[in-house]
C-alpha cells in the first residue's frame, strides 16, 4: 500500500520580494511574496527512506529550509497561492526526478508518483487581491490551483 510524504523546500538566505516583479499590473497596495516548492511522493517502503531520499535528491542541506508534513512553512501570510501541473501535462522535472528514481533500484523505497506544487505565500497589510495572483500566475489550460487565506 502506497504512502504520501510531503515536503516543502525554500531558499534559507532569500529575502521577500516584491509582488510588482511577479504581477503583470502592480498591486494597488504594497504586497511582498516568498515562493517555496511541495513535494508529494507517493512511494512504498519506510517513511524514513522516503525522507533519505528527499534529503538526497530534493534538498540543498546547505542552501535550504524544509519542513516534512502538510503544514505551510511560513506564518503570517495575506493568503497562500499555491499552483501544480494538471494530470496528463507534461512536468519535466517530475518526469527527472520520477526517471532518477526508477533508474536507481537500490533506493529504500519504490516512489510511484510525485507532484510538484509551487506554493506562493502572500504577505500584505491589510490583505491583497488574490485573484490577480490566479490571472498572472495559472494557466487554466495546464495548471489546477488553490487559494487559501489566512486563518
């Protein structure tokens, strides 16, 4: 039986940068965003070999901040637009990393699929559009994506 291990991966030495660089029209107030990558391997096997391989394959330990789970990384965020590939669309590093894997059979685990989600935190005084966020960012003829405020 398959199980799911979700990572997620960003920069530790990255700054917030400014919604205008991201937003085909500036925000009408200022806004700042931190992008961050999901994982979701679907594998078989130990958590603990799912992790090795994520350390090994996914993760700068120098470079990078993770977290395992399916928590958000960050905190204090206006909303969180978070983006993936449809099914059926070609994912060239999905494909990479899902070859990779299946090319090295001594791994602690069987991987049988992985999704890769880009995950886009939105930090905003008094909060932000996020429908501009969805126009400017998702095509609706590849990706599928979800917007979660705030709490």
């Amino acid at each position: 039986m398959s199980e799911t291990l979700i990572l997620e991966v960003m920069a530790k030495h990255e700054d917030l940068h400014d919604c205008s660089g991201l937003l085909y029209v500036p925000p009408e107030k200022p806004a700042q965003y931190r992008a961050t990558r999901v994982y979701d391997l679907e594998f078989e096997g130990e958590q603990a070999g799912a992790e090795e391989f994520a350390k090994a394959v996914l993760i700068d330990a120098i470079g990078d901040r993770w977290e395992f789970g399916g928590g958000t990384i960050l905190d204090g965020f206006a909303f969180v637009l978070e983006y993936w590939m449809k099914p059926g669309v070609l994912d060239l590093e999905q494909r990479a990393i899902l070859d990779y894997a299946a090319s090295h059979p001594g791994l602690a685990i069987d991987l049988k699929g992985l999704r890769i989600r880009h995950r886009i935190y939105v930090f905003a005084d008094g909060g932000a559009n996020d429908a501009a966020f969805v126009r400017d960012l998702c095509n609706p003829a590849i990706h599928a994506w979800e917007v979660r405020q705030a709490s």
